[in-house]
C-alpha cells in the first residue's frame, strides 16, 4: 500500500513532531548538576522538585482528549510545545529551587499534552499507511532526546551560560514547531462512526479498565527507567566518578541512543514476534544491564547499563500506547489519554524514590530500582495481548 502525498507529508510533519519533543527538554539535562548545585538542592529534594514536573503532566495529562476533539491533534500539539519553550527559559534562568520547579513542572505540564496529541496524530498517520510506523516514530523522538544531550554537553564543555542555551534552543525549536504543524493532517483526528457499527462511550467501559490500567503501569515501569537516565544519570556520574565535563551528559545519551536504535528496528521486530514478545525480551535485557551497572561500578559499566536500560524500553511505550487505541468502544483519544496519564506515574515516582533510597544508602544501591521496575514491566507484559473474543464484532 502506497500512502498518498498528504500521508506523506504528514509523516513528515509529525516526525519532526517527535524530533522536537525530545530536544527541547534533553537539552537541559547535562546542566542538571549545575542547576542543583546553584539551587542548593540535596539529593531528596532534587528529586522531589524533578518529580514536581511529572505531577504536572499529570493534571494536565486528563484534558487533552478532550482539547483534541475540539481543535484537534496538530494545534494542541503546537500550543502545548510553545509554551513549553517558555518554560525552558523559567529553568535556564533558576537561581532558586521554587523558580526551577515552576520551569520544570512546567514543561512536564505541557509536554504531557504534547506527547499525547503528537501521537494521536502518528496513529492516524499510521492507519493512512497501512502498516507499524509508530516505533519509528519514536525512534525520531530519541534522535532528538539524543541531539539535545549532546548539544547540552557541548554547551557545558564550552561554558555557554545556561540562559544563553535555552533562549538559543526556544527560538530554533520553536520556528520549527511552526515548520511541523504547516504539513500536518487538516480536519478532525477521529473517523465518522460507520453505519452499524456501535456508537463509542464518553467515558472508560468497565470491561476495558483493569486492561488499562495494567497498560498504564507497564508504560510506566518504562517511563521510570527512561526517566532514571535524565533525572539522575548526569548527577550520578558526576558525583561518581572523576570524568570530563563532557562525559557527565554520556549515560543519559547512551540511553537513548540505545532506545533510539532499538525503536528504528521495533516496528521490525514487533511484527516477526508481536508486540508482547518484542516488550518482554527488552525488559530483561534492561534488567540485567542495570544490575550488572549496580554491581560493578564504573564509567563503562554504567553507561553501558544505561544503553541496556535504553534498548530494554525502546517498544514499550509505542505497544502501550497502540495496545490503549485499538481497544474498540470509547471516543477518540481517551484510551490513548488515560493509559499516558497513567504511565506518567513512572516519570512522578522515579525520581524522589531514587533520590529517597540514596538518602538511606547511597546513590549507587538507589540505582536498584531500575532493575527493579523493569521486573515489574515484564510482569505486566500480558496486557498487551489482546483476546480474540475480546475484540468487538465487525459492523453488519
């Protein structure tokens, strides 16, 4: 099947959709360390005031169903992403914890609406084509979560003062926002409801909710162990190990630079073994990698456990969040909503229970928790399997 030239240039639009999703925010990470020593933060209160910005993606998180049915999925996204911008420049310029917590919840805040109305609008692309592109997709996202770490590294080697980098990134990213949204899909995300087929709840049906949320708990098994790398991988090789500047930035990166690879071949891989298959053999390799990084601790082994840890989760959130939109009964989106709200419990979590146990024992036994969450996600890997006498009748 050969999409047509608007599902083309869709595809185009919301891959840089996904690029820009990720770089804005990873572009920041390598000052962590910067930014927590001018706030005078210690290790509980980083992570208490990282976690702040998750909580805000999760207030958000419950209205962008419904902004989406109303303006649909490529001005949301724009909306959400500008603002966001804004908030970069709340962080760059912190020179208190109450100022970086109001950057960064911020941007959660509106990264939340982004992610969710950036991949609606990626299945839709997807349903156009006619075959998996969303693990691809996400795959540009950690091309740009990988372009911004590094271009956060750089700016930290060369002395660039942080307001400098951020008021730079907000003006690129944000014309090509503008650039994005100009090729996107016109009109409404959701098809008319075809004659004869059932007319979809407002709300979740119950039979659907223990399903979802073992979805909901299983992306955010993933997003905890993504989320380890940017809130504390920086921190923890700074604090570590005696490295070059440059060098802080690199577990974080390789984290995505591994997911990244591994996202460019899931839609591969997805289809040979299913989705459950392709989550399940990632979750253990995220597993081991982190234990061994825990065990034996050293420059090396942690960035090559971050990598594990990268590739490990690299299907899960795309098969969660394909797995909650194809559930039939419920409107556009609301499926797709609920289960990213709910994964963003791994993003509020991670943060301050790392930064708790560090407080018990150190920051090197709190990195257990990764391995420890993947262990979780693969319990939960059922859920992506869908029963055939679960699956609605097609319409008469």
């Amino acid at each position: 099947m050969h999409p047509s030239a608007e599902f083309t240039r869709a595809r185009w639009a919301v891959t840089l959709m996904f690029i820009l999703n990720g770089v804005g925010w990873a572009s920041l990470l390598p000052r962590y360390p910067e930014l927590k020593q001018i706030t005078g933060l210690g290790d509980f209160g980083w992570g208490a005031v990282i976690a702040l910005g998750p909580l805000g993606g999760l207030i958000t998180g419950l209205f962008t169903a419904r902004l989406m049915r109303r303006f649909h999925s490529p001005w949301v996204w724009l909306a959400a992403t500008l603002i966001g911008l804004a908030c970069l420049n709340l962080s760059g310029n912190a020179s208190h914890w109450v100022m970086l917590a109001a950057g960064i919840g911020g941007m959660a805040a509106m990264d939340s609406i982004a992610d969710i109305a950036m991949n609606a609008h990626g299945l839709r692309v997807q349903k156009g084509y006619g075959r998996s592109i969303l693990n691809g997709l996400h795959g540009w996202w950690s091309v740009g979560a990988v372009v911004g770490g590094f271009l956060g590294s750089i700016a930290l080697q060369g002395g660039v003062p942080i307001w400098v980098q951020t008021l730079v990134a907000s003006v690129l990213f944000g014309a090509l926002a503008l650039v994005a949204r100009s090729l996107a899909l016109r009109g409404p995300d959701a098809s008319p409801v075809e004659e004869g087929a059932a007319t979809p709840t407002k709300g979740i049906p119950r039979r659907w909710l223990p399903r979802l949320i073992a979805l909901g708990l299983l992306g955010a098994s993933a997003g905890l162990i993504e989320d380890s790398g940017a809130s504390w991988g920086a921190v923890y090789m700074d604090s570590q190990f005696t490295v070059e500047p440059f060098w802080v930035g690199m577990a974080f990166v390789a984290l995505q630079v591994a997911q990244m690879i591994g996202r460019f071949t899931g839609d591969a891989l997805t289809n040979r073994i299913g989705a459950r298959g392709a989550v399940t053999q990632g979750f253990i390799i995220a597993a081991l990698g982190m234990a061994v990084a825990v065990v034996l601790p050293t420059p090396a082994t942690t960035i090559l456990g971050f990598a594990c840890a990268g590739w490990g989760i690299a299907t899960a959130i795309p098969g969660t969040m394909h797995a909650a939109d194809e559930l039939p009964g419920m409107l556009q989106g609301n499926g797709l909503t609920f289960v990213t709200w709910l994964m963003r419990l791994g993003f509020f979590v991670g943060p301050p229970l790392i930064g708790l146990v560090a407080q018990a024992v150190d920051l090197r036994w709190a990195l257990i928790v990764i391995p420890a969450a993947a262990l979780l996600g693969l319990l939960l890997t059922p859920a992506l399997t869908l029963p055939e006498h679960e699956k609605s009748p097609a319409p008469q």
